[in-house]
C-alpha cells in the first residue's frame, strides 16, 4: 500500500485553502507566513456597544475558522447572551439599554443567509473570556432582570457558546471531545499567520453608516417600523390601484389600447 502523503499535506498546508484569496491580493505569502490585509466592510451590520479587546473574532472567526475549519480555544470559552427583538425600534431601544448596561456587548442586523436568522433584529452580550458556564448563567439572570423592565416590546433571550457558524459545523457541546486536535491546528496557525488586530474604536461615521444600513435593510423586509426613522416616509410607495376605484377610463389618455366607459 502507497503512503498517502497528499492527506499528510493536506493537514499541514495553510497555504492551499487560501490560494485564491493570495492571487487576488488580500493574502501576501512572505517566507514562510501569510499576511492577511483587513477593511472596514461599508455594508456592516454591527455596532460595537462595549466592546472586549481580548476578542480576536476576525482571527479567530473568520480566518481560523471559516478557512480552516477550527474552532479556537477562545471561542470555545466565549459564552454569550443572545436577545431578538421584533422589529428596528426595538434594536435601536435595544441599543439604548446595551448602552446603559456595563457588559461587553453589540447589536444589529444579521446579514447570513445560512442560518435562517437573515434580517433578524439581535444584540449578544459577551462574558469574559474565563467567565466559563457560569459566568454565562449569571450574565443571562443580569440582562434578562434588565430587559424585563426596560423593554416594552416582547423579546427573545438564551445563552449560548460560541459562534452560529461553529456550531452549525459542530454542536458545542461536542467541542471539547476535539479540543487536543483544535489546540495543535491553532498552534499550527499562529506560526504562520500574521493577521493586524481590529481595532474596537468606531469612527462616528462608521456608526451612522451602521444605523442606514439598518434602516435601509429592515426596510427592504418590510418591518413594520422602519418609517419611524425615515420621517414617516416610505422607499417604496404602494402602487395606486384600480380595480374598484372611481377613475373612469377617460380620465386618462388613450394608448395603445383604447379604454371605453361603461
């Protein structure tokens, strides 16, 4: 039997699953490392409220993850509360409260289709990143204590672990099962990948850019209450109808085919 040295290269390859992304540019490969480039995507969806320097999520999420397919060590001791609201006036209320609450914390509105949560009005509160089960537990009775009071609308509040996309792949409470394998790979990966820390400060007009695109999105899903921010103005006007109402066809220019009153 011939040695399977392709599988072998394949565990050990960082370079392979982004060969793509390096002749577009947005990976330069240098001597052994691979330097990735970021930028502030103008159709975010994210308002960072509080939030944690320790977190990594673009290192952690979107590269070693969703390239690689590892679910780091701090994302599996990342435990977070999750609230939906109904509609926008409940995010930007949500937004208010997170505000006035002193945990790491962001809300918007979720962009992934894969999911089945695209459009969905949410906010995350995070524990520190050691705060473990039942750091989570106690955050959830905290937020929820203040959300009762402070929300009108109702609301859907849980405790999770992680990432969606991580635990789509695999169930969280699996994680740990893969823990030696996950901690060799990310080792692996920080050898060799050379990736600039996002910064946590939000320019002003990075937020109201943000706060458009929310409007601009929940309109589009016909949310109930997004001409509460646009003056009371509608994008998209209902069409006028006919069928029952009292125009007559000589109100209006003959076309092509020629209308006749009854």
């Amino acid at each position: 039997m011939t040695e399977d040295v392709y599988s072998m290269l394949n565990a050990t390859n960082v370079i392979r699953p982004v060969r793509e992304m390096i002749k577009a540019g947005k990976v330069r490969l240098s001597e052994g490392k691979l330097y990735f480039t970021t930028h502030e995507d103008p159709d975010r969806c994210w308002q960072l409220v509080n939030p944690d320097e320790e977190r990594d999520c673009n290192r952690w999420n979107n590269v070693y993850f969703q390239i690689y397919g590892v679910i780091p060590k701090a994302c599996r001791g990342c435990w977070k509360v999750v609230v939906k609201v109904p509609h926008l006036a409940g995010l930007f209320q949500l937004l208010k409260e997170m505000q006035a609450m002193d945990f790491h914390s962001k809300c918007g509105v979720d962009k992934r289709w894969a999911f089945g949560g695209y459009g969905q009005c949410v906010g995350f509160f995070y524990t520190p990143l050691n705060g473990g089960l039942n750091g989570g537990r106690r955050l959830y009775k905290a937020v929820k204590d203040h959300l009762d009071k402070a929300l009108k609308e109702p609301y859907e509040i849980y405790l999770k672990r992680g990432c969606t996309e991580m635990e789509y792949r695999l169930p969280s409470s699996d994680w740990d099962k893969h823990a030696k394998q996950f901690d060799a790979q990310e080792k692996m990966l920080d050898a060799h990948i050379v990736i600039p820390k996002d910064s946590k400060v939000e320019h002003e007009m990075s937020v109201f850019n943000t706060h458009q695109n929310w409007i601009f999105w929940r309109a589009q899903l016909q949310d109930p209450t997004y001409h509460l921010f646009t003056g009371g103005n509608l994008f998209w006007p209902k069409p006028v109808t006919y069928h029952n109402s009292e125009h007559k066809a000589s109100d209006f220019a003959n076309g092509i085919l020629e209308g006749v009153d009854e």
